[in-house]
C-alpha cells in the first residue's frame, strides 16, 4: 500500500522536497535540491526510512504503527541511522557520494548526489555487448569503491545493471544506497517488492541455507550484472537455481556462453564464474578476492619477457632498465661477437668461396670488418643470410631471437598487444590502433578506451577554459583525430575564441572558415575519411532562415561513378564533390558489416501503432529489421552517426578515396531551396494518411503518398533521391559547438507538416538510432 509522502516544499534539513521519485517497503526516495540558499543548486536524491509493515505518517512525522510496535520500530530506525552513518563516512570513486545525514520527522534521511548520467542497461541497449577490456575498465573503478563499503561492514544489496551508472565524467558508480545491510549481522532474509527480486539478487537474500548475507552477496549481484552486460543474456534467476538445486537437477545458469565470450580473457570468465556460486561457502568471499581472481598477470599476456606485459595489470609498470636492460645487453653482446669472435673465425676459414655452404659468408665477414660501427644494417642489406644471422648483424637480439615472437602478431587476434599498451596514453591507443590483423573485439576495445580518456580530459578542459589547458587537450586528442573522436571540433571551435589558433590545417580557425566560403580549397586530410574535422566548421554558419538563400550545386554533365564494387553509386555537382545517387542502401550497409565484421547496432526508437506513446525503444531492432519491412534497396536506418562514419571510413579504406559525410552547407547546396511543390502533400515521402491508417500518432499530410514509411531507392541513378522526404540524413556539421550532437536534414516519413514548416532540420545526439534516419556520403575529390 502506498505510503503518504511529503509534499513538495517540505524541509529536510537544509535540503527542498521537489517531488516524489519511488517508494518501496522501507522507505520513500525524493528527488529534492539545497534549498533557498543556493538557488539554482544541483540535484539531490533524499532517502527517507519509512517502514511500510511498521510505521504510519501524521502530518510530516513517523510514528510506529502500533504501540507494540514501537520497540521494533526504534530499534529499525538505530539500525538504519547507523548504516547511513558508515556510508556517509565513505569517500571513494565507484560509489555515488553521500551528501548528509539527516535526523528528523521521527526518521532518518541519507541525502546522495544526482546521479547523472546513464545507467549500464541503457549502454547495453544502445551500444551492445561490452567488450572485456571495457569491463575491466569499469570494474576497476568499481570495485576499490565496494571494497570500501564491505570494509565498512556494509552490503549494498541491490547491485544490478540498472543501478550502476556510468556518470557524465564517464566514471561508473554504484547508486541507490538504499537497502544497506549489514554484514554478518542483518540475516533476516528481505521482505522485497516483487521489483526488487531481480536475477541480479544474491540467492542467500531469499533462502538462508545457502548462507548469511554479507561482502560475498555483492560479489553474487556484481558477476551477474557483468554476466549479462558481456553475453547480452539475464542470469537465471536465484529463485530457478535454487529450486534446480533443490531437486538435483541442472543449474540454469548457462557459464558456458560466458566462457566462450570471453574466449580472449579466461581469467575474466573464470572470476565471474567464482562470483556467480549458488552457495555462500563456494563464492569468491569479498571484492578483493574477485579482484585477485581476475588479476591478469605478466604470463597471461603471452609475452617472452614479464616486463613487457603491462596494460591492465595491476602492477607498476618497469623501469626502464627492466624494459630495455636485456635488449641493452644482447646488442653489446652481439657487437663484441662480430668485433672479435669473427675476425678469428675469418683467420681459419679460407676466404675463396670455394666451399658451397658458405659461399655468402666470407664476403659478409669481410664487410663486416670494414663496417662502420654505426652501419651494420647495411650486411645484411647487400648479402643473403639466414634469418638469425640477421639479427645478429643488426644488434637487435631480443625481437627475431624468439620466433615465437616474430610470428604472433600475424595471427594473434590482439589481446595480448592490446594488454601491453599503456592504456592511460592516448598516443599509444592510436598506434597500437593501426596494429594489422587485430579482432573487432579488441578494436572496440582500444577505440572505447581513448575515448574515454578524450572524454574524461574534454570535460576537465572545458571547465578550465583556459587557453594553455585547451591547446594541451587539442595538441594530445584533436590534432590529428581518428575519426571516432568525438570533442575534437569542439575543442578547436573554444581554443579559437579564447586566443591563439592551432597550427594545423585541420583545427585551424581560418581554415575552418576558408572551408565554408571555398570547400574546393580546403579538402579534408586524406586521413581524415568522415571529414568530421577539416571539412566541418564548428560554429553552424547555415540556420533554417538562411537555407533558402544557398542556390543548389550547379549539375556536371558526368555519368554515374562507382570507385569500387562496393561503393555506392555517385554522381558529381560542383565543388570537387561527387554525392551518393541515394542514401545509402540495406545492401549496401549489409556489404560493410559482413567485411569488417562491425557489430550490428541492436536497439533503435520505432514507430508505435495504437498507443499514447507515438516512439518507444525497441531492443532488437536494426538496419535489416527497423520495425518495417525493409528490402536490400531500401535506406539502411537505425544506424548512429558512428555507425555512418565508419562506414564512410571503408568505403575509403577499400577505394583509396576520400568518402565521408557532406556538410550542412554541403547537403543544402546540393538539395537546394526547397519549392512549396516539392513540399506539397504527395510530392515527398512525409508522413500523411497512409501512416495514419495504421494507428500511428503521427498528425501527417491528408493524402496518400505511396508508403506509409521509407521506400525503396529508385532503381534509376540519373538523378539525386531521397533528398526531401523518405529519411532524414545524418550530416557532419556539429550543433554550434558542441559535437556531441549533430544536425538532421530532410525529414522523413515520419515528418509532419509543422516539421516540414520549420525547414527539415533538426539535432540529435550522435548515438541516437531511429527507423527514420539513416545517411548518404560524398566522394571528396579534392582530396585525391
């Protein structure tokens, strides 16, 4: 039964009630802020006990239900105020801060920061399957927090992937104190709401003969969250592993897909199998122990040498005389072999070459002795040897020396380079990045990782402002950005108007405003495929008031251009720039996925048929499924602007050109001003009656245009389609400054009539997926 709550304006100490955010069966949690004295003030959440089974409100204050029950429920109330103490007392990364320790209303309160940012259900559903080395990346900023709070004597309980968040520096944490137990001492089994019996529960939270609660039930519900985010699967639930047990039969819980998963990272799978034992006494006991369990040492990394496995271990990195001692060693060596050891071979071997086997080796040896010290490279260079006597010749003992060595990085998927990187240094991510023959895994991995390093520095930037704190951040991120980069625009848009512009072409202010008066003079680096940098000003010089006033590109008489087999069909304008005939195809986006072995984006917003809610989520919805049906010739949607930038990235990597995204100025040069008759009803694929015929929300045009949602391109190249209308275009032009988002243009088949009026543009953020957007590329070919 629902519990009376505060009213909003109510006092908690200096804290405001604003509104009630949840209730469960003890307490009620507020979403509230500092009060009148700091207006304008951040967030807070307020945790107020309130036992359902044992208390009742009079006025703002608690009382105990019953006068028997008051002993019980003074005793809750110590209990409660005690566990709200020791969190209050915790100052630690991975857990959400506490901000006070409130006594009134006959109850306790514990007020804690807004946590904002997005919990790790809502990464999974946007981004999919997290790799291992972006778990491990999380997990070691979450676990020193949690061993702090078992080291307190407290179990958070609650633990699951929707109450992790990975906050707006990017740092996880653990939110929603708001069951604390203590362990060891607090094993009655919980009263729950039926919400809170999630797979993620510790079984001993249900039956006590599997055990007491304590340190060990937060092991249970991490390993389950981290279950779930690296196989995509929810963990069988403690109730169904119990019963299994119970009856002798099978457990449930599938450990075998997580170990297959995490084929590259055994020692991951085998930690979280430790954590996920259905019995107390079987389990990893505390966060120290998983941490010890999944510790990858030095020989995991598959390394000749110790001292070079470092990356995700734990251990300090070497020095510099363990890393380079040895080869130190070997090159000095070697040297005094060639110096003294063959003259005297030379001495006792006949120097005519009339002996077969070694008819390379007198002239080599004679060289050798004449060499310079600094030139020993050039033996090699001029005779034949064998493989080891090169490296004898070239003083480099240590790298050919192991053949091991030698052949790995031709077949290895990556995993143990990727270990070896120092994944604190930006520089070494993007070298270790143009690594050959690395899985898309371990790709995912790295690229992950420097953006969150560009990120966590972007945002530290940003509050500074300065220009010496900007120019370090576009010298170490957006000098030369990957095409993944997501703050460097932004970054070179604030250093320009603070002071002095970068030296590079590709964040140089008068370059950027060179490239919107003349884009044939400034073409983007060929590095550079997405054009997201050099050919994308940062400030938005085109507003919907002024698209009218851009002429369309003026058409050259050029047949239809294909650069590989496949590329999408293109045709020029003007300006060096050739178009994609259409947006970019189900086929087409098909081709790309199945070469580069990208996973599929799952989860997209979809149109929703006879509900209040005109677009919902739609978990297993894709590109060859957007909530329609689709064919190969129809636009590829449900993609992000990642999504289209990578794939503009292979068109490049596959035809040596240049492909990326057009520009807002770009896009609207080329689709001109639109006329009121290609905006009439029926002239473009805009929502109208046919979609409103299948009960959806959206108020479209009266006619009927030919589909309710996005048609097929036309099987004619002779002309541009799909400009107006359709689906609307992702476009490299960030939202003014801030490249987190970027601008839409053209509407779609969802756009409605005052859509149409505002001229087609809109802003979304750069993971936004629908089943009405997708993209079109250009073909650079100033650049080439």
């Amino acid at each position: 039964m629902a519990r009376k709550a505060l009213k909003p304006g109510k006092a908690v100490g200096q804290y405001i009630i604003r509104s009630e955010k949840a209730q469960d069966v003890l307490g009620v949690t507020y979403l509230g802020d500092e009060g009148p004295t700091a207006p304008g003030s951040a967030a807070v959440l307020i945790r107020e006990v309130f036992p359902a089974n044992l208390a009742r409100r009079r006025g703002d204050k608690i009382h105990a239900s019953r006068s028997t029950q008051r002993d019980e429920f003074d005793a809750l109330i110590a209990l409660e105020s005690e566990k709200q103490k020791r969190y209050l007392a915790l100052d630690t990364d991975g857990l959400i801060p506490a901000l006070d320790h409130v006594e009134k209303n006959g109850t306790v309160y514990l007020v804690t920061e807004w946590p904002s940012g997005e919990s790790l259900a809502q990464t999974l559903a946007r981004d999919g399957l997290f790799s291992p080395g972006f778990a491990r990346s999380l997990l070691s900023v979450l676990l020193p927090g949690l061993k702090a709070l078992g080291e307190a004597g407290l179990v958070h309980s609650l633990i699951s992937p929707t109450t992790i968040m990975r906050l707006d520096d990017g740092k996880p944490c653990v939110i929603a104190p708001d069951r604390l137990k203590f362990s060891g001492r607090d094993t009655r089994v919980m009263t729950l709401d039926a919400s809170e019996k999630t797979p993620y529960l510790a079984p001993e939270f249900l039956n006590a003969s599997v055990g007491e609660p304590g340190t060990a039930s937060d092991v249970y519900s991490l390993c389950a969250t981290f279950y779930n985010l690296l196989t995509g699967k929810t963990p069988a639930s403690p109730t169904d592993r119990l019963k299994a047990a119970e009856a002798g039969e099978e457990d449930p819980l599938d450990l075998e897909v997580l170990r297959s998963g995490l084929s590259d990272d055994p020692q991951l799978s085998a930690a979280l199998d430790k954590g996920l034992r259905l019995r107390v006494a079987e389990r990893l006991a505390t966060m120290s122990e998983l941490e010890s369990a999944m510790y990858l040492g030095p020989v995991d990394a598959d390394f000749e040498d110790d001292d070079q496995a470092v990356g995700l271990s734990t251990t300090a990195a070497p020095s510099w005389w363990s890393r380079n001692g040895r080869g130190l060693m070997a090159g000095v060596g070697a040297l005094l072999f060639v110096l003294l050891i063959f003259p005297l071979i030379s001495y006792f071997v006949p120097g005519d070459g009339s002996v077969d086997d070694g008819a390379g080796e007198a002239p080599m040896v004679e060289v050798e002795r004449t060499q310079e010290a600094d030139e020993p490279t050039a033996v090699a260079a001029e005779v034949p040897v064998e493989e080891d006597e090169v490296s004898v010749q070239s003083g480099d003992a240590p790298e050919p020396a192991d053949p091991a060595i030698v052949a790995e990085p031709e077949t290895d998927a990556g995993i143990g380079q990727w270990l070896a990187v120092d994944q604190s240094d930006p520089a070494a991510i993007l070298a270790f990045l143009n690594t050959d023959n690395l899985s898309a895994s371990v790709r995912a991995q790295a690229r992950a990782r420097w953006r969150t390093l560009e990120a966590q520095a972007w945002q530290a930037a940003e509050a500074d402002g300065t220009e010496p704190v900007l120019q370090a951040f576009v010298d170490e991120f957006a000098t030369e950005p990957p095409q993944f980069a997501r703050f460097a625009e932004a970054a070179n848009l604030a250093l320009s108007e603070v002071g002095t512009p970068v030296d590079t072409p590709a964040s140089e202010p008068d370059a950027v405003e060179d490239a919107s008066e003349d884009a044939s003079e400034d073409a983007p680096e060929a590095d550079n495929v997405d054009g997201s940098e050099s050919a994308d000003p940062a400030p938005e010089e085109t507003t919907p008031e002024e698209t009218p006033e851009n002429p369309p590109l003026p058409p050259v008489e050029q047949e239809v251009v294909r650069a590989c087999d496949d590329c999408p069909p293109m045709r020029a304008a003007a300006g060096g720039l050739m178009f994609s005939v259409h947006e970019v195809t189900v086929s087409e986006y098909q081709a790309f996925v199945q070469a580069t072995g990208r996973r599929v984006s799952q989860g997209c917003f979809v149109q929703r048929a006879n509900s209040e809610t005109v677009w919902g989520y739609e978990s297993g919805a894709s590109f060859e499924a957007p909530g329609y049906p689709v064919t190969d010739a129809h636009p590829a949607v449900c993609v992000s602007f990642d999504d289209a930038t990578a794939f503009a990235q292979w068109l490049s990597e596959i035809s040596d050109e240049v492909y990326r995204l057009p520009t807002e100025d770009e896009w609207t040069a080329l689709a001109g001003a639109p006329s009121p008759a290609a905006l009439a009803c029926g002239s473009g694929n805009f929502a109208d009656a046919s979609l409103s015929d299948l009960g959806v929300g959206i108020p479209g045009q009266t006619c009927r245009d030919g589909s309710a949602f996005a048609m097929p391109a036309s099987s004619s190249d002779d002309a541009f389609s799909g400009l107006l209308g359709n689906v609307a275009e992702w476009v490299a032009s960030c939202d003014g400054g801030d490249c987190s988002k970027r601008v839409i243009l053209g509407g779609s088949w969802a756009s409605t009539p005052a859509q149409i009026q505002r001229g087609l543009r809109e802003i979304y953020p750069t993971n936004s997926r629908n089943n009405s957007l997708g993209f079109r590329v250009v073909l650079d070919t100033s650049s080439s």
